[in-house]
C-alpha cells in the first residue's frame, strides 16, 4: 500500500486535512502553531483506491535554528519513506522562507510531489494560490481544508500521481511475511540475530540515509517464512522527535507488508503508550499479532508474577486479548522459538478457511438461542453465515435488515466464532448484508 506524507511548516493545516482525509478527528487542531507532536497515521480510500496517510506535525521551539533543523529533519524522513510528498503552504502569507527551503529538498528528492495551498476559502484568494508556481514545483493545488473545498481534485491527482505499489509483499508470496516490530531498544535487533544465528548490521537511523526493512528468509527447525526485520532503531538515549517519527513510519511499511507482527516490549517498562500505537497500527491493519515481553529475565519475580502481569496485558489489550503473549530473554535465548511457533500457528489462524456448512452448523444455534435484539419493533432474522474471501477473517452474516444490527451484537458474533474456530492473535471482521 502506498504512503503518502503531509509536510510543511506549522499551523498551514496540516493536521485539518488529515483528518479530512482519513474521515475522522484523530488530530487535535488548534490556532497554535506546533500543536501537533505525535506522528498521526490513517487511511484514505479515493475512488477504489486506498492509500495510508501520515501527518508529520508542527515543531515547537524557542531557537529559529533548532526549530529549522527539525522541519529539515522531519522533511527528510518522510521524502525518504513516503512513495508521494504532500506539500502544504498557506495561501495568506506567500512564501516563507521555511516553504523555499523545504521546496528546495522536495525539487532534489526524485519522489512525486503534489503542492497544494490551503485556508483558500473564497473566490479572491484563488489568485494569492499563484505565487507558489514560483516554488518550481509544478501544478498548484487550491483548497481548504476546513470545509473541504478543492479536496476532491487533489485526491484525484494524488491517486493519477501515486506509483504502482511494487512492495516488498512479492518476495516469496507464497510464505508468510513475519514481521518484527516495537519501541527503540526492547530488542528486536537482538531477536533476529538470535534467530538467524548470526550479527547483522544495525543502521542508527540518520535522517538523509537510505535504510529498508531487511527482509530474510528463515528456513530452520521446520519453519520456512520471510523475517523481515525493522531493526536499526536501537537506542539508549531518549527518544527525540524525529527517531520517534522515524520509527512510526518504518513500523508502517513493515506492518503493512506483514502477515503476522511478532511485538516486542520491555518487561520492566510494561506496555506503554507507544507500544498501544504501534499496537492499533497491527489491528487497523487487520494483521495477526504475537506479543512478545523480553528482557523477562531482569524483572523482579514473585510466585505468581508472569500469570498477573498476563492478566495486566490482556487489560490492557482488550477487546483483542486472544493473543499470544510469550516472555522471552533473547540473550539468554529463553524461548525464542516459542516466539516462532506462535507466530506460525496465528499466521495458520490468520489464513484458515472455514467451510460455510461448518460455520452455518456452530453459528446458526447460537444465533437462535440469543437472536438480535429488535429495533423499532422489528426483528432481525440472520439466515446464514459466510466466511469472505479476504486475506484476513472476515466473516458476512446474510438477514433481513442488516442495518438494525449494532456493535454490541456484532461482538456477540466474533466471541462465538472465537469459541468455535481457532482464531487466535488474528483480528476478525463482522459484515452485515441483506438477503
């Protein structure tokens, strides 16, 4: 799937467009430049077509110097990960000098770019969009990104202009894609290694220098799957904002061209809020998922410490906590395999295909015994039940007025699936469609 990055200085409206883009308010928007410090990711989908989007954010400083270095950074990042850039400026306020400097690394960087000129909100200020030609970034995009005004043909020519996806996804098609995910420095570059039996190189990742995911094949103690290693984040210091940007997109691409994401977490830092993001990127992607609790050998133990800290993780993880969860010592080599064996059965899970009489004779019982609940004084009646053709499990139930079915009983359904099928570590997928 293609990425496409929103850059640009503060408070041009970055973030409104995103959220206009991706359907929903996930970015907070204010007045304030710089509002924006956590790196936001969703989808878009335009006429059939689907692509991610990331929104780099607002940088606050003091220091004009540290603030330029920042955007620079950030800039740099996301031309290198991003298969399109999407160039925002502000129609009011002309060129600055921030816009000429980013405009200068996008004209370099080889990489489609779509400039497109916000807070246009009226017929007049249509002629103050005409000055950014000047940029030498070809075609000038007028919109608005608060009502929406214009963004419908910048979707078009983001669509015309995005590459055709050439992902890693085709190496081996026919194996599955393991991908290894998390925070800098819990050890996933120590879990390949270990695996592999052998040192690879780790790239500190310096904005400007050109890295992919290492992808391997892994074909050892009757395992055969593609490892693809997102290593090269490892990193003692506190994590700045542009290694922590940096990190999010390459959790992006890997999880994306994964079948099943193997995340690791340090067992004495517990699951914490960047863990729960790269978390909800494997769900919103509808990926299998094995989690992984290393450097289990230095927390400090009591008789029945990993039952109640599992208990703690599946809390915390809900309503998707049927998954594996596997404490690990990777230096010690304490049950790595394990990782493996679990991230095989959730990819046999993941790609399992239920034959429809088998579903109709687990479900339709059930279904009978606790039916929908009536609307308005009508009666859902579901008749039958079909698994799709997805990559994923995405089940359809087939009734009368499919939408009089609300998200509690759809719930009902993915619980009774869960307790027929083994689907464990894999999200499932309940659809509604009428007879």
């Amino acid at each position: 799937m293609s990425l496409v990055a929103i850059v640009g200085r503060p408070n041009v409206g970055k973030s409104t467009l995103f959220n206009r883009l991706v359907g929903m308010r996930q970015a907070i928007v204010d007045e304030t430049a710089g509002v924006t410090r956590d790196r936001h990711y969703g989808k878009c989908e335009w006429n059939g077509k689907e692509f991610s989007v990331v929104d780099t954010g607002g940088w606050t400083s003091d220091s004009d110097d540290v603030f330029e270095e920042a955007i620079r950074k950030q800039v740099v990042i996301a031309i290198e990960e991003a298969d399109l850039i999407l160039f925002m400026v502000e129609a009011s306020t002309g060129i600055t000098d921030y816009d000429a400097q980013i405009a200068d690394l996008l004209r370099r960087c080889g990489k489609p770019v779509v400039l497109c000129v916000n807070k246009v909100d009226t017929g007049e200020k249509v002629f103050d969009s005409y000055q950014f030609y000047g940029l030498g970034l070809g075609e000038v995009w007028s919109i608005s990104a608060s009502n929406g005004s214009g963004t419908g043909d910048l979707l078009d020519e983001i669509i015309r202009m995005l590459p055709e996806d050439t992902s890693a996804e085709n190496d081996h098609p026919e194996l599955p894609h393991i991908a290894i995910v998390g925070k800098p420095n819990v050890g996933k570059s120590s879990l390949t290694n270990a695996l592999l039996g052998e040192e690879r190189n780790i790239v500190t990742p310096v904005a400007g220098t050109t890295r992919d995911s290492i992808s391997t094949r892994y074909n050892k103690y009757g395992h055969d799957l593609m490892l693809v290693d997102t290593a090269g984040m490892r990193r003692k210091s506190k994590v700045n904002e542009d290694l922590e940007f940096y990190s999010v997109m390459r959790a992006i691409r890997a999880i994306e061209h994964a079948d099943v994401c193997i995340l690791m977490i340090d067992a004495n830092a517990g699951l914490e809020a960047q863990d729960m993001s790269i978390f909800n990127l494997i769900t919103r992607n509808r990926k299998g998922c094995v989690l992984v609790v290393n450097k289990w050998d230095l927390f400090k133990k009591e008789s029945n410490t990993m039952k109640e800290y599992t208990q703690a993780l599946r809390k915390r993880l809900a309503p998707f906590n049927d998954i594996p969860i596997i404490f690990t010592s990777v230096i010690n080599k304490q049950r790595i395999l394990d990782v493996l064996d679990a991230a095989t059965h959730v990819y046999e899970n993941y790609s399992r295909k239920i034959p429809t009489a088998r579903l109709n004779e687990a479900l339709l019982p059930e279904i009978e015994n606790y039916p929908p609940p009536a609307w308005k004084g009508k009666y859902v009646k579901i008749k039958y039940v079909t698994q799709l053709p997805t990559r994923f499990p995405a089940f359809a139930f087939f009734c009368n007025l499919p939408q009089y079915v609300k998200e509690p009983y759809k719930r009902f359904l993915e619980n009774k699936i869960r307790e027929n099928f083994d689907l464990r570590g894999c999200p499932v997928q309940i659809f509604m469609r009428s007879k």
